[in-house]
C-alpha cells in the first residue's frame, strides 16, 4: 500500500526529477548500509534485491507466456545470493552446493508439479536463478574483502557515472546506433562516452575510497567496468526482447524496477571481484 501511495503521489512529476527525488533518499542510505552497518545489514539487501529482482524476471515471462516456474526460480535465486553471505561465516550451504542442489530441484520439477513437462519451463527457471541469483551474489563477496566497503561503493559509483554518461551524451548526440535490435537507444557516442567516463570516474573513486590501488589498477577497472556494465545492460535487453516485453516493474520512481537498477551490476560485480583477487587493484 505504501510503495501505492509514493508511485501514486510521483505520478505528475518528470521522470528526470523523479530519478533525483530516488537518488536523494536511497543513495544516502544505502552508502550507510554499505560503510557503517553490520555486514549482515549489506547481505540482507542483497538478498532482498536479488529477491525483488528474480520475481520481476518471472513476472515477465509469466505476463508474455512463457513457461516457468515462478517459486521455484524465485527461490533458488535468493538461497543462491544468501549461500555467498553464509559462505562468508563458514556455514554450509555453500554457492556450489546450493547450484547443484538447485539445479537438481529444477530438473526434477517435471516429476512432482502438474501439467505436461516443457523443457522450456525447466530452462527458464534455471537460466532466472542463475543469472540473477549466481551473479549478484558476487557483491556480498566483494564486499567481504578487506576494504570490501570501499570496492562496493567503487563498483556502484563507477557503474551507474559510466552509465549517467551513455544516457546524457546519447540523448544530446547520440547518431549511431550500437545494437538498434537489442536497444534502439543505445548509440556508439553513449557507448564511448560511458568507457571514458568509467576510467576518469575510477581513477577519482579509486582515489578517494581505494587508496592503495594503483592509478593503473583504477584505470584497468574503469574501462572492464564500462565495457562490461554495458553488456549487461545489452544482455537483460535481449532477454526483454526475447519475450517481448520492456519494462521489469516499478519499483523504484524513475529508475523501474529491481532488475534494471542491478543488469550491469550483474556483470561488473563478479567482475570487480576477480580483479581485485588477480589484477593490479588488490585490496
């Protein structure tokens, strides 16, 4: 009823100036959830939004026909992204374990669900948990390292400036288009502008929340990160045009819904992991 009552209340007002009234009231709390809560505090939103986004994900293949199982994948997903915080304390489940224990959930759907058996419902389960659950866990990982603090906030600052970027420089000059099947809006301008924006964005944050990261280091993440974020983006477009559809919900005013707030963090979070563990920005 609440969440009724804001979208309601924000109905009159420019998408643009609602995308500000969000970024003011969630971008301070979730930097306070990140640098000062108690850790579990950053895992718990995690896991909420790998929640809210897998629901969206098989929200939209519902509405559009497609075959799947909704509780099945929704719920995979979230103990996937939960298995990387209890990894963290040396709890069982693990990642791993809750992939095959999953996947085996998914599998043998068919044998105790009604209805005729469509390989197309058990893919589509699988392929939601996987990509939303799998992925975003990532990020309680990330930030579990030793100034995981600051690596969230570099990864979200560089992904959603490079991102700030692509949408400003495209809409103002934005002539050639990159993927026109996938994403009509997306120009090579934008594209361009997001990499140079990624690294400069990088080498600042780097700076300021990762100190003993190298200028090379900072710069090397900036531009994974700006190539990667946006073939995440482009990957949860092919999805939506898979089956037809354009929104993921809406969620957050001016922004929608879960999934398209975290589709390049899907890719950069594991991203910025890896690099932090094997490249120049060692934490």
């Amino acid at each position: 009823m609440a969440s009724m009552t804001i979208r309601g209340a924000m109905a009159g007002v420019p998408p643009a100036w609602r995308r500000v009234a969000s970024a003011i009231v969630l971008v301070p709390l979730f930097v306070w959830v990140t640098t000062s809560a108690a850790p579990w505090t950053f895992q718990a939103l995690v896991v909420a939004a790998s929640l809210l986004a897998c629901g969206e994900l098989a929200r939209m293949f519902e509405r559009t026909g497609r075959p799947i199982h909704t509780w099945l994948c929704v719920g995979v997903s979230t103990a996937l992204t939960a298995s990387f915080a209890t990894s963290l304390y040396v709890w069982l489940p693990t990642p791993e374990i809750v992939l095959v224990g999953g996947g085996l959930l998914i599998f043998s759907a068919p044998l105790w669900t009604a209805g005729r058996p469509v390989v197309e419902r058990t893919a589509n389960t699988l392929f939601g948990a996987v990509y939303v659950g799998w992925l975003l866990g990532y990020a309680i990982w990330l930030h579990g390292r030793a100034d995981g603090p600051g690596l969230v906030l570099f990864l979200v600052g560089v992904t959603w400036a490079g991102e700030s970027s692509a949408y400003v420089v495209g809409s103002a000059i934005g002539r050639h288009r990159i993927a026109p099947v996938l994403s009509p809006r997306k120009t090579v301008e934008g594209s361009v502008a997001q990499i140079v924006v990624s690294i400069a964005a990088a080498l600042g944050f780097g700076l300021w929340w990762l100190p003993g990261c190298s200028a090379i280091g900072a710069a090397g993440a900036g531009a994974a990160l700006g190539i990667l974020g946006q073939v995440g983006d482009l990957a949860e477009s092919a999805v939506k045009r898979s089956i037809g559809t354009k929104d993921t919900g809406s969620l957050i005013p001016g922004h929608g819904g879960m999934l398209d707030r975290v589709d390049s963090l899907l890719f950069n979070a594991p991203a910025l992991y890896f690099y932090s563990l094997y490249a120049w920005c060692r934490a």
